[in-house]
C-alpha cells in the first residue's frame, strides 16, 4: 500500500505558517505551536496505523520555504511488523534560503523477520539550518526479540546545490552478521544518529566539546562526535534504551534550534 505525506512551511508577516499540507491514511498533521509570540511552526505527524506492514510503502515530501523554521515532530514509536517481502519509506526534503528544519524521530523497532528500506534525500539552500536525527532499536527487547529482524537498510543523503555534503549508509543484517561483534553494537542494542547541517555560517570549532558536557551525565551510552568539515556535525550514540536515546538527541536538536532563531522576511 503506497501512503503519502506532503507538508509545506511558509512565512509571511514575520512567521512561519503551515501553508500546505496533503496525507493519505494512516497520516494526519497537526499544528502543536504553543507560543503565539514564537514565530516559528511546530507540527506533528501522527498515524492512525500500529506500524508499518509487509508491502507498505511511504513517501513523505516536506518543503521548508525562504525564511521558514519548522520544527516537526512524530507522535510514537514506529513499528516495522513481521514481514515477508519488506517495506519501504522514502522521504524527500528540501529546504529553501535562510530556512531551518528540525526533525529528530521516535525510534523504530522492528519485529521478528522485519524486512525495511528507507530513503532520506534532504537539498538545502544557501544560509539554511538542519538539524536530523533518527534511532533504531533491536526490536521487541522485552518480548524476547533482540536483532531478530531480517534487514533493516537506511540511507540519508544531505546535499548542498550539486555538492554532496554527507552520506550516511546504514546497513544492518543480523542473520548474517553477530550484533555484538567487533565493529559492530558491541553489546549495545540501540543507536541514534543526528546530523546538524549549516550551509550559511560554519559550525563553531568548539560545538563538539560542547554536545560532549551537554550528555557528560548519561550512563550506560558510547557517544562518537564527528566535524566532518565547516559546515557538518554528525552524532552516533549507542545505549539500550530507547528513550533515553530518544532524550539525548531532542537535547541536541534543542540546543541548535536555540541558535537559530527566525531573521529572515520572505
């Protein structure tokens, strides 16, 4: 079954507004801002759906116009249910001068024989802010499902006009390959990864040390921070749990989204 998202962000008058959005069942979008005197957009994607199911496909487009900051949010965690052919979901992303975009996901847990391919492709303008974070667990850990899906494959590609920024190729098998080996989750069961992009002004040299004393109290995580070049900062932490992952990087996400605040009149 193919279902589609689209969501728009404009501004005009100074704020960000939801200026378009389209969804075919299970989706649903609701606007959560709270503050009429915070002129960014706040969205929630929500599903009527328990997960996603063998065959299902997804297509999400979301379009962050000039000068727009939104920030979206998901509703619950994401299950990828017993399969025997796998699902999909691709989500296309494109962000226009002087936008920001936020978007750090519920963690996705797999069940037993979960067959997933997923598909980030995120274009930015000049001067745009993105901040993108996604977790995976091992499946159903109190049920007895540890790494007992079959395929879990995701891939994000971040790219600036023609220039590919970042790639992220994340490819898991755990049929085929120990979990726990050398290189692999080493004994962890989740991981997070967030990606803060900045195509107007490069990352501070010291943002990374920063991160570091912001999670300085966390127990139980190995947390990797990488500055690829000037203007991208990636993030990989693994733990066993996912909401304290699903905690750690909405703390991330919300210190960026402190940095950035709506400047620009479209």
């Amino acid at each position: 079954m193919i279902n589609r998202l689209t969501i728009t962000s404009g501004f005009k008058n100074h704020r960000s507004y939801l200026k378009d959005t389209f969804f075919t069942p299970p989706f649903r979008v609701a606007d959560i801002s709270e503050h009429r005197r915070d002129p960014a957009l706040y969205l929630m994607v929500m599903s009527s759906s328990p997960g996603i199911l063998d065959g299902d496909r997804y297509e999400i487009s979301i379009d962050v116009e000039t000068g727009s900051k939104l920030q979206l949010q998901t509703q619950s965690y994401q299950r990828l249910f017993n399969m025997q052919h796998g699902a999909s979901q691709e989500q296309r992303i494109t962000l226009h001068p002087g936008s920001t975009f936020s978007y750090v996901q519920h963690p996705v847990v797999p069940h037993e024989n979960a067959i997933f391919k997923g598909k980030n492709f995120i274009e930015m303008a000049d001067d745009c802010r993105l901040t993108f974070g996604e977790i995976l667990t091992c499946g159903r850990k109190h049920s007895g499902e540890v790494f007992r899906y079959r395929e879990f494959h995701n891939i994000t590609e971040i790219r600036h006009g023609k220039k590919l920024l970042v790639k992220d190729n994340l490819l898991l098998q755990p049929g085929l390959i120990d979990m726990a080996a050398t290189g692999q989750m080493e004994g962890y069961t989740h991981q997070g990864t967030l990606l803060h992009v900045s195509t107007g002004t490069p990352i501070d040299d010291d943002v990374a040390d920063i991160l570091h004393t912001l999670l300085e109290e966390e127990e139980g995580v190995a947390l990797g921070i990488t500055r690829p070049s000037a203007q991208v900062l990636a993030v990989r932490i693994l733990g066993n749990g996912g909401e304290q992952l699903f905690s750690c990087l909405n703390r991330i996400a919300h210190y960026f989204w402190t940095l950035t605040p709506q400047t620009v009149n479209a």
